[in-house]
C-alpha cells in the first residue's frame, strides 16, 4: 500500500499510468475484489454524490432540524441566473454544489462521505462542475474519485481525517487537497503537477480549526466546504500552469499533522471554541438545547 | 501514522445518512460491533461518552446513530435518525451519560458501552478515528478483558472444547482465507477466547464461509 505521495508520483513515471490506475490496481489487490466490482462501487458513490446535489437544489432546497442552515444553494442558483457574478460562473457553480451537498447532510440526507460527512460537499463542488467545464465522461468522474481517495488514504494515515484530532483542516483541507490532485488529473496534468496542487492546496488551508456551533455540522461546516471546492480549483490551475510548492507535498501532509496536534482542545470539534464560543455561537447553543454549557 | 485506512472506500465513502461520519456513520458502525458482540440486542444499555462525544454528541446525532447500530441498522438505513423511538418500543432501554475527564482508552471520539440482559453482560469500549472508521480497543465478554490492537477487521472465537496440542482449527482456517497480523489466546473461567487482528478488509463471501464453518464465531 502506498506510504507517501512520493511513492506514487514515482510509480505513476515509472509505470506510465494514471494515479487513479495505480489506486483501482492497489484497491483489487487488497480487497481481493475483481476491477468491475470496485469500479461499480465507485459508481455507486458517484450516484449518491450527484443525487445530494439534485436534492439539495431543488425547489426551495433541504432544510436542516435546527433551521440554521439550508436554502441557500438555491439562493447562489438564482444568482448566477439573475446576475453577473464576481468570480465567474465556473466557480460558483462548483461552490453550489458544494454548499448542495453539505445542506443535505445537515438536513439529515445521504450522502457520501469524502473523506468526512463535513467535508461532503468538496469533491463533488469539483466534480460535477469539471463535468460540464470539460466535459469528463462518467469514467473520467470514477477516475476522479480513486485518484482523490488513494491520495487521501496517504494523508487519513499519516495526518489522520477527523475534525477532534485535526482540526478542520484534516476534513475540508483534506478533501480540498485530494479534489485538487485530482482535478490536475482530470485536466490531462501530470501526477507531479498533482503533488503540486495536493501541496498548495494543503498550504492555503493549514491551522483551520473545527469550531461547530452548537456542535451541529453547519455553521460553520457547510459553507467551509465552498472554500474547500474554491481553493481545490484555485490549487489545481497553479500546478497547471507550472507553479511549484516550495515545500514537498509530503511534508505539507506531516506539517498538517504536527499542526492538528498543536491545536488546543476547543477548536477541535468541541464546539467550544472559534465561532461555538463568540456569544452568538453560545446564544444558539442555549436556544437550541435550552442550557448555556 | 496517524491511522489505519487501509482501502480507497474508507476515504471515499460511506454512503450515510448525516450529519457526521466520526459522530454519525461511526457510531453506527460501533453500535453494530457491540450487538455482534452481545450476540444480538441487548435490553438495557448505559453509554458513557468523553471527549468530542461527549460535549457535541447531541449535535451530531451521536445517540441515534449508536441506537440504530445496536440494532444492526446500517449506516444508510432510512430508520437511523428514529433508531431511539424504534428501541424504546421493542423495550430496549439505552441511557447515555457524558462523562468528564479523559478517555479511557485514548482517543476523543470515544463511546463505552455496557449492556445486558439478565445475568449477560458485555462491555465494549470503541472509538471513532474520522471519515466513518472505528476502532474497537477493549472488550469484556464472559467476565474477560480482550484488548485488540483496535482497527477492524477483528475476528473472535470462543473455544470451549478440549484442546489441540498442534492449534486451532480456526486458526487453521483464518490462516488460508484471512490471514492476520496478530493472534491473541485469553484463558477464561469456561473457555479460551481467541483474537485474531486481521490484515486486510474480509469479503463478505469469506465471512460467511467462516460462520458456516464457525457457528459462534464474530466477525467485527
């Protein structure tokens, strides 16, 4: 099993394939299940990616228990229809689908977990905008995932992927990383110019805590994941172009690491500190459990 | 390292009803280690919570994800977010206590649970190490303390026959279609319990050829 990201650069070179042909070959072997079984599996996770999206943009949109998030990727879909937007329309469809995504999951829907439920909505803010950006193929958007998953194995062990022990950076950092590897590969990139956009993309968002208000995956969880999506494509075209991290992606993986671990208690998933703790986050604490813990 | 992810689905993936997949989807997977543990649904179940668990357990839905895998609900049943409701009317009782003070077995994200019915008991301690994937660390079965090495999968077998002076036949087996990292033997009062720390994710195929061959065997 892969141990560094060097590694698969190296091999991806040495054996002229795609990272995500390295991973398919990786997971068969280790699973002990057939190609056409692990690429059905894959599949299926596509489906309920794109199915959270759909839902979460229909109509008025999902709406979680607590009302403190939902509705709001139909806002940003009427906007891009009734306006000029400032990022462009690329970037903010990847930024509705991602917020989509992240709606559902509050509102208690399905959806896939990439690599975390609260960083849901990254991979497929990239994906499904590439879609119709590039016009990748639906095995072009299987590729995609094993390319983003088998990259994120690498940082879930060495930097580990749960907001308690990392911070947020290990959940929407990882999966800004991971979809900005991956989308360097969608876009024809070499998986050194991924490495590159893994590193950057690891960069741009170390030291990000976890401070849930009221401990709900939604503020500030859902719209991190717009910033996820973001920085993923802001990542990706500077490794396109040929920008180059000054620090080894691999090393930006155990910086990461080292920082979650610096990171005091309350700004790791406690929904203590950060925005839990401003009297705002403590007033909707107590609203909605009726105490003021 | 950091942790122990060992397929490409642990990070892409599960599919789970939300909002969490270390406060929700793990729970689940938990609660479904401790009813295979107990060999069904338990009656009465206390889970006392530390750290993260036991400050945002609400929030995240921590309670039902752990009542629907106590159920053996999976982590993307339309009934986890009523698993409680669906507990308190087959009669189980689950109470859940937040403790205070550090995890007993190390990490933030950690949920123990004692459950009986009748004279049966069985404690399992489990924790939650992000994207949806847990670690069983401790168990009390039969009066007995069972310490894994903590990621899945874990086999167990209870031997109660006389015993073999060239091994088990389990192990023999375990060997062939699963092989492991680690083997433990613990000398209980009525039987020796056998653990076996396997390598790689089991097919499901594998774990039922080891249950028609191995009736009481429990596969985590």
């Amino acid at each position: 099993m892969y141990d560094s990201i060097k590694e698969i650069v190296e091999d991806s070179k040495k054996q002229n394939k795609p990272i995500s042909e390295l991973i398919i070959e990786q997971e068969c072997k280790s699973s002990g299940l057939s190609r056409d079984e692990v690429w059905a599996k894959m599949k299926k996770n596509l489906d309920t990616m794109r199915a959270a999206v759909e839902k979460g943009q229909k109509g008025k949109g999902v709406f979680s228990k607590t009302g403190l998030t939902g509705g709001e990727a139909v806002k940003i879909k009427e906007y891009r229809e009734n306006k000029k937007t400032l990022c462009g329309d690329t970037m903010m469809e990847a930024i509705q689908d991602a917020i989509s995504t992240n709606e559902v999951n509050a509102s208690m829907g399905v959806v896939c977990a990439t690599p975390t439920a609260g960083s849901a909505g990254t991979l497929p803010g990239i994906v499904f905008m590439l879609e119709n950006r590039l016009g990748l193929s639906e095995e072009q958007m299987i590729r995609f995932l094993f390319t983003a998953g088998g990259l994120g194995m690498v940082m879930a062990n060495h930097a580990g992927i749960a907001g308690a022990t990392g911070g947020c950076q290990a959940e929407v950092g990882s999966a800004s990383a991971m979809g900005a590897a991956a989308a360097v590969e969608a876009a024809g990139g070499t998986a050194e110019q991924s490495s590159q956009a893994l590193a950057m993309a690891i960069a741009n968002l170390l030291g990000l805590v976890c401070d849930p208000v009221a401990g709900l995956v939604e503020v500030p969880c859902v719209k991190r994941n717009a910033i996820g999506s973001g920085n993923a494509l802001i990542s990706a075209d500077m490794a396109l172009a040929g920008c180059i991290s000054k620090i080894p992606a691999d090393e930006c993986i155990e910086a990461l690491a080292k920082v979650g671990h610096g990171l005091p208690e309350s700004l790791r998933e406690t929904g203590l500190g950060g925005l839990a703790g401003t009297p705002t986050g403590k007033r909707i604490r107590a609203k909605i459990f009726g105490d003021a813990e | 390292m950091s942790g122990n992810y060992r397929s490409v689905f642990d990070i892409i993936g599960p599919i789970m009803i939300g909002p969490s997949s270390s406060h929700t989807a793990g729970p689940v997977a938990i609660g479904q280690a401790a009813n295979k543990l107990f060999g069904g649904v338990p009656k009465k179940v206390t889970v006392h919570y530390y750290g993260s668990f036991a400050q945002t357990h609400r929030g995240h839905g921590t309670d039902y994800a752990l009542a629907a895998g106590l159920q053996g609900f999976a982590a993307d049943d339309p009934r986890v977010p009523r698993a409680p409701m669906i507990a308190k009317d087959n009669g189980v009782d689950i109470r859940f206590v937040e403790e205070e003070g550090e995890s007993p077995i190390g990490h933030p994200n950690t949920a123990i649970l004692d459950m009986s019915n009748g004279d049966k008991k069985v404690q399992v301690s489990g924790c939650s190490i992000g994207g949806g994937a847990i670690e069983i660390r401790d168990i009390v079965l039969d009066g007995s303390e069972i310490k894994p090495s903590g990621p899945l999968p874990i086999v167990i077998y209870l031997y109660k026959e006389e015993k073999h002076e060239n091994g088990i036949p389990v192990t023999t087996e375990m060997e062939k279609v699963a092989p492991f990292s680690r083997k433990q033997v613990i000398r209980a009062k009525d039987e020796d319990i056998y653990v076996y720390d396997v390598k790689n994710y089991m097919r499901d195929e594998t774990v039922k050829a080891l249950k028609d061959k191995f009736g009481s065997i429990i596969c985590l």
